[in-house]
C-alpha cells in the first residue's frame, strides 16, 4: 500500500474520538470527580490500541462511569461541531497547545505521544483527506458507516484478523463475501504474498461454496508461509502439522472421507513429532466423528484417546469439547439418564469456572439437545431460551450454528405443540440476523419451508405443497425428493412413493456428508418413518 493509504489508516472516528476524550480529560481534570478521571484515563489508554469500536459502543463503556453523561454529552457536542470543516481544523489546532514541557500534556508520557504522533499525521493531510475524514466522522457520529467505509478505513491486519475468526464461528457478523472479495484481490494486487490474506480469501471461497478456489487457495496459503521463522525442526513440523488438518476439514465439507481420513493422519504424525497437543487434539477429534459418523467401531477408541489427551491439553476449551463429546456418546450408547446427568453436572461445575465461560453457550445447546432426545419438550424449550436470552447475538462466545440450531429447536416446538403461525414467525425473525448469503439463512429457510410444505398437506393443500416441492430444487435435493414422495403418499401413489424413498435411502447410505446437517430432522431417519407407514 502507498503511503497516503496508510496514513488514512491511522485516522478513523475512533481514534479522533479518544482525541477528544484526552481534550475533555485536559479541559475538565478539576470539574469531574476523582473516580471519573481514573476510569476516562484507563478507557483512553486501553482504546489506543483497541480495536475500531463504533460510537454507541464507546457510549456505552462511558456511560458506566460517574458522571458519565456529561463525557458522553461533551464527546457528541464536539463530534457534531466536526461537521462544520473550519470546526474540524480549529480542533487539531487547539490541541496543539497541549502538548509540550510545562503544559497540560508531557510529551514524552503516554498521552503525548499518542497525540504528537497524531498531530503529525494531521498536518501531512492535502485538503481532500481532510474532507474525507470529515465525511467519515459524520457516519460514525451516526452510526451509518456501511460495510464499504468501514472496510476502507480499517487497518489491514486488523481487520483481516476479525473477519478470520468471524468466518470461522459467527459468518453474520462478517462483512459480504464480495466486498471481502474485493478487498482482498485489491490488497493481494500489491502484495500477492500476505498469507493471512490467502487464508482469509481460503475461508471466503468456502463460505461461497467455491472449492477448486478454496484449495487453491490453502495450498498458496501455506507455500508463503514464512517458515524461516522457525528455529527448529520440532517448531517447523509444528506449523506444517495445520496444513493437513485444514485440508481435511476441506474434504469433509465435500463428503469425502477417505482422503480427509489420510489428511488427518498426516496431521496426527506431524503434530506427534511437532509436540503440537493442540493440533494433535483437533485431528483425533475430526477423525472420531467420521468414524463415528461411519458408524466404525474405532469411534468409541478415538473417544477413549481424545479424552486421555484432553487431560493434558494447553488450552481448557479444547478439553471441554472433548468432555461434551463424551457425554454425548453416552447419551447414543443409551446409558442411564442418572448416569449422564450425574457426568453432566460435574461438566457443568467445570465449565462454569472463569477460565471455562467461553463453553456456557456450548453446553446449553448440549443440555438442550439431551432433554430433546429424552423427548421433554419443556425443558428443550427452557434452555433455548436461556441460551438466546442469556447471551447477546454479538457474544463472541456464540457461533452461528448454535443460534441457528435453537432458532430451529424452538420452531419445532411451537409446531410439535400445534402453533405453526407461531413457529413460522420464529424461523421469519431468526432470518432477520442472518444474511441471505450465510449457511445458516439457507439452513433456517429451507426449515422454514419444510414446516409451510408439511402445514400445506395437513390442510390438503396439494398445489401449494408442489409449488414448495419445486422451490427445494434449487436449494436442497433430499428435502425435494422427499417432498415428492410425501405429496404421492397424500395422492395414494404408494408403489411410487416407496420407489423414491428407498432410492433415497440407498444414496444416503452411499454417500455420508458429515457437514451437511440441516439443523432439522435427518433425512434418513424421516424416510425410514415414512417406509414403515
């Protein structure tokens, strides 16, 4: 990037806004109270370095403060006076008077160093970046800044970093896949070689459901990978041992399990010999689900591993999932439900320690889909709520999946409990917080399909149940065969119906996708209730 590009990186509205603060700090230092200047001075500090937050999130970390309203009311007063351009200007001229030996703020502290640094910035502005910034701190001031401004002003490190993890976990929260797309390309053009920046691009394509891009995409990933930082064998195998697991990964999400079975053993070897217990954990882990998926009786050994080396895993996170595993596997095996709940809460007490918080949303969604298999409704239904009540759609702890899954558990209900109007509105709010083009609006609609297809038969409603049937064409083939086969069972057409259902039967058996569950009742399990009806 030229020089001119970086520099409107440094001037975003968050950073002009702790400016400000630091100039109200100055201007108010006897006026507010001795705990309001300590909290202001250790925001200010923190929000130096922090990420771009938005307007209302900085209000909100001020309004905890005492006397808080004032700062926030003396924060948008000025934010509002920027949009006069002379106002603007007068600011950074004003704030130069602060800095320097014997006045407001020493220069060699902290403080004057951030401002001096920014004030320098400031200067090496034409008029046009000054207009510009203006521009940006109007849309800031009000909260309008869409995903495009938002993109071009933020650092490129860092916001390559958010949108990995939030592709990884919470894909709604995550900027479009085009203007990412975009983005990326624009900043490969001049430096083709950023790995993080082929790997966010890997991550992109797989959203997209582009995998000749994605795998080309891994492999350029870690061919720029700057290996000479390893200084030994043993930390060079360690970075080679992720390369396979992420190749595995690829290949289940395409159902093919076998060659995901030779990347993961691939990245057991490397991550023994690196010493990687992380890598190593993730591995066993995918590999006991495709096993268990396969129904191989390897599955409950893989288990028996995973738990041995969770024991002595780095991270606490990672032994819990393999704690829920476990758990999990019990309640499958059909073990005594005192049993499961005894190993449950004992997880439980574990999980709520301070270090174990980023799992709580994870085991409500455990707890929840128990009680479903034990078949109470009413405390499926508690939990979901807890789990979405509890919990704000922003929480870093939560991932898509698990906000979908409840959305969806809670639908069935209302349905199961004769409310479809009521079900239906659930799958329509839950559409409002996922974007059409993330894989849990596609899971929530196709659900939400389902459940108009199955109240259209129940009222006899053939035309508009087959004009249901024809939407799943375009986005789910088992749920359209299966619709027709359930529109022939309506029209007694038996001996058709049971031809495509055991058709359906054998093809899914062929071919086992791990990665493609729906959210909603499996597909085998409801042709196997239609065979026998």
């Amino acid at each position: 990037m030229d020089s001119n590009h970086s520099c409107d990186v440094i001037f975003t509205p968050h950073k002009v806004s702790v400016l400000i603060m630091v100039k109200l700090l100055c201007d108010n230092y006897y006026e507010y109270s001795f705990q309001c200047r300590r909290q202001l001075a250790c925001l200010i500090t923190e929000l130096i370095e922090a990420p771009q937050l938005t307007i209302l999130q900085i209000q909100d970390r001020i309004a905890t403060f005492e006397g808080g309203q004032e700062v926030i009311t003396a924060l948008c007063k000025t934010l509002d006076s920027m949009k006069i351009l002379h106002h603007l200007i007068s600011f950074f001229s004003e704030l130069e008077g602060y800095v320097g030996d014997g006045k407001k703020i020493s220069k060699d502290s902290l403080f004057g160093i951030y401002v001096r640094h920014m004030l320098l910035e400031f200067q090496k502005k034409d008029f046009g970046k000054v207009c510009e910034l203006r521009n940006h701190i109007c849309a800031f001031r009000y909260g309008t800044m869409n995903q495009s401004e938002l993109i071009e002003y933020k650092p490129s490190a860092e916001l390559i970093n958010d949108q990995i993890r939030l592709l990884d976990t919470l894909e709604s929260q995550a900027v479009s896949p085009q203007l990412l797309h975009d983005y990326i390309q624009k900043v490969l053009k001049s430096n083709p070689n950023q790995p993080q920046m082929l790997f966010a691009n890997y991550l992109n394509f797989m959203r997209c459901k582009e995998y000749v891009q994605a795998i080309n995409s891994l492999h350029h990933y870690f061919e720029e990978m700057d290996f000479r930082t390893a200084t030994t064998d043993q930390k060079l195998k360690k970075q080679f041992s992720y390369f396979p697991l992420n190749l595995a990964i690829l290949h289940c999400f395409l159902g093919h399990n076998e060659e995901a079975i030779h990347a993961l053993t691939e990245a057991i070897r490397l991550a023994q010999e690196g010493s990687d217990q992380e890598c190593l954990l993730h591995a066993v882990h995918w590999l006991y689900w495709i096993k268990k998926e396969e129904h191989s009786v390897e599955s409950s050994t893989l288990l028996n591993q995973l738990m041995k080396l969770s024991k002595s895993a780095p991270t606490k996170q990672v032994s819990g999932y393999a704690a829920l595993n476990g758990i999990r596997e019990d309640v499958l095996n059909g073990n005594e439900p005192s049993g499961v709940f005894y190993n449950l809460t004992t997880n439980d007490a574990l999980i709520s320690q301070s270090s174990f918080t980023e799992l709580s949303p994870t085991l409500f969604a455990e707890i929840a889909a128990i009680w479903s298999y034990y078949g109470i409704g009413s405390l499926v239904i508690l939990h979901c709520q807890l789990l979405l009540g509890g919990f704000t759609i922003k929480d870093r702890r939560l991932n898509d999946e698990t906000i979908g899954l409840q959305f969806c558990k809670l639908s069935s209900y209302f349905e199961k409990q004769g409310w479809p109007n009521l079900a239906i509105k659930i799958l329509d709010y839950a559409l409002t917080i996922f974007p059409k083009h993330t894989e849990q609006a596609e899971v929530i609609e196709i659900s939400r399909k389902k459940l108009l297809f199955e109240n259209a038969l129940k009222k006899g409603e053939i035309s508009v149940a087959e004009a249901i049937s024809t939407e799943f064409a375009a986005i789910d083939n088992l749920e359209m065969d299966y619709s027709r086969a359930a529109i022939m069972k309506e029209r007694k057409q038996f001996t058709e119906a049971c031809a495509i259902l055991h058709q359906m039967m054998q093809d899914m058996d062929e071919n086992k996708i791990i990665l493609k569950d729906k959210l909603i009742t499996p597909p085998q399990h409801r042709v196997r209730q239609d065979l026998l009806t």
